[in-house]
C-alpha cells in the first residue's frame, strides 16, 4: 500500500469530549480534526464504528457491517430540526469523564428512536430520497438481516441460537413473517443507520478537505451472537442442528498465558467461502472502504494459517494451526478493488514465514510495536526504529498496550522475570535523545524515537502525547469488566501540546505537503 511519509493520533471517537456520555461526530470532532491539522498530522486512527457488545467492546459487534448508531451528536440532531433541546434534557446525568457503556446505552437509546421517527415522520422530508436510496444499495447485502437481528435481539434478549428454531435456523418463511410482522420498528433501525451514515460521511469529507486520512479497523473474526453469523450460517464452522460453533478462534499457549486464548469466535468456513469466491469478504471490505480511506485488519497470521480450537475444550490447548487460503482471497481482493490494497495487516504476535511471504506478496503494510520490544529483544541492526521497512506503521503501542509511560515505568511484564524486564527498559532508554529527554520528559523522548523511525507511518496513541500512565490505557486483553472506558477531557490537549507535536512532526519530515 503506497503511502507517503506521514505522521497521525490513535483515538477512538467514542474517546472524544463531546457532552451527553460518549465521544460523537459532531463539532468536537470537527475541532479535533482542525487540531491534528495544527498538529501537522495527517491520519486519524479509529477503532471499529460498528454495534459493540455489553460491555462496550468495539471487537465483537453485533454486526460487521452496521455502526453504532449511538455516536451520532443528538445536538446535531436538534440542529437539523430530529429533536428538541428539551429532549436532551435528561442527557445530563450522563458522565463526561469516562464512557459509561451501559448507562449510555439505556439513557441515549429512547432519544435516538425518538429522532428516527420523527425522521420517519417527515421532520427532514430532503432527506427521505437519500434514506431510500441508501436501503436499494444495503438491504439485499446486510441491512435487512440486520434491521431484523437487531429488532429480535431486543424482542427475546438472548443469543439467537435460542429464538424459537425456525428464526434461528433462519428459514425463509419464518424469516419473511417476522419482516412483515416487525416492519415499522425494522425501519426505525434502518433510519438509524442511515442517519449514522449522513453524519458520518459529512465528517469524513470534512476530514478529507483538510488532508486527514481516516484509518479504520476490520476485526479478522465476528462475534457468534452477530447478524453475521445468524444471517450467514454456511460460512462459518457451526453445528447445523443447534447454531453452535464447532470450532472456535483463539491463540496456542506461549509465556504469556499457559493455556492459550479462547476467543470463542466461530471459524470461518473456508472451503464455502472458496466456492463463493470469497462474496462475503468482498462485501465486508467494500463496507469498509465506503467508511474509511484504509483499514487495519486485526489479527492478520490467520489468513496465512488460524489455530482452531475444538468448542467443547475449555482453553486454547487442544486447538491447532489450520492452512487459510490467504493468497486466493487477497488475489479475489485485488480483482475486486485493485492491485494497491487499503490494508494495513495487524501482524503481531506468532508471526511465521508464511504470513510475512503473504504480507509482502500483496504490498501490504505491517506493524512495528515500540513497546513490545521485550518480545523482539534490543534494538540492535535490523531491530532499530531507524532501520525499520518503509512499508510499515510504527507505533510506541496500540490501543491493547499499556501508555508508553505506563510500559517503561513497570517493573515486570507477563512472562519476563523483572531483570529481564528492566533490561529491555534500559535498551529502550539508550536509544533516547538525551537532550530531547532533558528538555521535554519520557513521553516525547518515546515519541521522538518514534517519529524518527523508517517506518513511512507513524501513529501516536493521545494518552502518549498527554503523557499519561497506566491510569490512561484503553484496553487490557482478556479483561471484560472497566475496558473501552477512556476520555479525553476538555482542554487537556493544550497549545503547547499541540505546538510541541508539530516541531517533532517537521523535524521528522512527517508534515503533509
């Protein structure tokens, strides 16, 4: 993927401090975007935009090609005549200092229902043209499977593998039934996503004018309890009788957890998704392409090979490494789309020949972890950020790491005794810039050597440019409860902030031209 010397912030929109709960597209958006532009910054890295699950994770959606509707700015609502000031009144309980998931979804849901059917209603008749359009483009793809998950996922408030057998195994006539005997709450789902989609291209064009790029993110996997697994039971490895998963996703055991991971999201069915020459993808792709200027697919090893986990184990142990098809998808990929892919590979972790020999065969950009040195040993030759390939994304860490002050003021990580720890520290802090440390402290030392790297791209986490601790993570791995909570909060990215990224940004060559 071609991409010039370039520099951008990874925060989701959900971090931004709009009021009412939770991050929005509205005018905090648009401000933050005019500040990367003071900041000379040129990418904006955001997390998944679709329906995240109950604990607000990002990761497993309940759909991979809807969004979450929530993050429309009800202020922007009002403006365009969908509700009144006084129906935002109760909004006010709603924490600005951390997101909520829970209480935003109970508090913002009725408002947002209340917007679309006032949008139903005729309260924005100009639009009503666009709306239909937008149904002909998506219904027969997604939209009309997941307007109608969504709606029975609120009717029977259980996975759909335990809805009555016929919707379950999605027969055609219990199916068309549930259509007709649902249509006027399937349409107030449909107006939702199409009033997320009007705000959302409005902002991504107003990005775009301004030479910011929008780098999104494609899970590799889908959560079993989706519209995508419900709607498309071929292609993934399920039990035909009960819609349970056969096989399951995760990762083989390693010095970081003895049992492996058990993701517990169902394997794909390769072999069909073959014979249909890969339609699902091109169709999941496309989504994204229509949402993002590039995206980074998460997990990129299991295209070259997965580790399959029988459902019934209850760790990680007993999966093993199953060959993908990977050239054959990324070729059905390049005739739908074209020879330059807008994919970045999320390629951490057990990484073989077989996934750089795929990686590199479609031109695909990888990544590059500061923080995970302890994995990668010093930073000698090769391993040096200045010696880093072009074709890459250098990171201090991402959103599933630590800050890079929480990372290099630990005294331990998982699976490393604390002398190996602190060694790996100590490399860390040999190749700073002394005086850039003196002068500005450890966080813009890390982000110096960062933004000094080969790597064409470089992406700073906003906790990083803050200069916060561990206080400022987004996510831990493999913890459910008090994850995907972080705010930014008003003002706390100063002028000098601001004025400080940019000279690290035009020393390093990274201003947009």
């Amino acid at each position: 993927m071609p991409h010039k010397r370039s520099s951008g912030i990874l925060m989701h929109i959900t971090s931004l401090p709009s009021a009412h709960g939770v991050g929005t597209m509205g005018v905090v958006a648009r401000q933050f975007i005019d500040q990367m532009v003071e900041m000379g910054q040129s990418i904006w890295q955001i997390l998944p935009i679709n329906p995240p699950n109950g604990l607000g994770c990002p990761y497993s959606a309940s759909s991979t090609f809807a969004n979450f509707e929530l993050l429309v700015s009800f202020n922007d609502l009002v403006k365009d005549g969908l509700l009144d000031k006084t129906d935002l009144e109760n909004l006010d309980q709603l924490s600005d200092e951390i997101m909520d998931y829970d209480k935003i979804v109970t508090v913002r849901t009725p408002v947002l229902r209340k917007a679309c059917q006032n949008f139903l209603n005729g309260s924005k008749p100009e639009w009503l043209s666009d709306f239909a359009q937008y149904c002909k483009k998506h219904d027969s793809v997604w939209l009309d499977d997941y307007a109608l998950y969504a709606v029975l996922k609120e009717k029977y408030n259980k996975s759909w593998t335990d809805w009555p057998k016929a919707l379950a195994r999605f027969d055609t006539q219990a199916i068309q039934e549930a259509r007709d005997a649902h249509i006027e709450k399937i349409l107030l789902i449909k107006a939702g996503q199409f009033l997320f989609e009007h705000y959302w291209q409005d902002l991504r064009k107003y990005a775009n004018e301004r030479g910011i790029e929008i780098f999104g993110d494609v899970p590799i996997y889908v959560a079993q309890d989706s519209a995508d697994v419900w709607s498309s039971q071929a292609d993934f490895l399920l039990d035909r009788e009960t819609g349970e998963p056969t096989h399951i996703a995760g990762c083989p055991p390693d010095n970081f957890c003895h049992e492996g991971q058990r993701w517990g999201n169902p394997i794909y069915n390769w072999d069909a998704m073959e014979k249909d020459k890969f339609g699902w993808w091109k169709h999941r792709i496309a989504r994204a392409v229509e949402l993002m200027d590039f995206v980074r697919v998460d997990h990129f090893r299991a295209f070259a090979a997965y580790w399959s986990i029988p459902a019934s184990c209850p760790t990680a142990i007993d999966g093993e490494w199953i060959k993908a098809p990977g050239h054959a998808l990324f070729n059905a990929l390049r005739d739908e789309f074209g020879q330059d892919l807008p994919l970045i590979a999320e390629d951490l972790g057990h990484i073989t020949p077989d996934v750089i020999d795929l990686r590199d065969s479609f031109d695909i950009f990888g990544m590059k972890v500061l923080n995970f040195l302890s994995e990668e040993g010093d930073f000698q030759g090769d391993r040096h950020p200045r010696h880093y390939p072009k074709g890459s994304v250098c990171y201090i860490g991402t959103h599933d790491n630590d800050t890079g002050l929480g990372w290099l003021n630990k005294d331990c990580d998982p699976g490393k005794t604390e002398e190996e720890s602190q060694r790996y520290r100590n490399w860390f802090r040999a190749i700073m810039d002394t005086k850039i440390l003196e002068a500005y402290g450890q966080h813009w030392a890390m982000i110096d050597v960062a933004v000094k790297s080969n790597s064409n791209m470089v992406i700073f986490q906003m906790q990083d440019l803050l200069g916060q601790g561990t206080e400022g993570r987004m996510n831990i791995p493999g913890t459910a409860e008090g994850q995907w909570q972080w705010r930014l909060q008003k003002d706390a990215l100063t002028d000098q902030i601001r004025q400080t990224m940019r000279n690290f940004t035009e020393q390093s060559k990274r201003l947009p031209t």
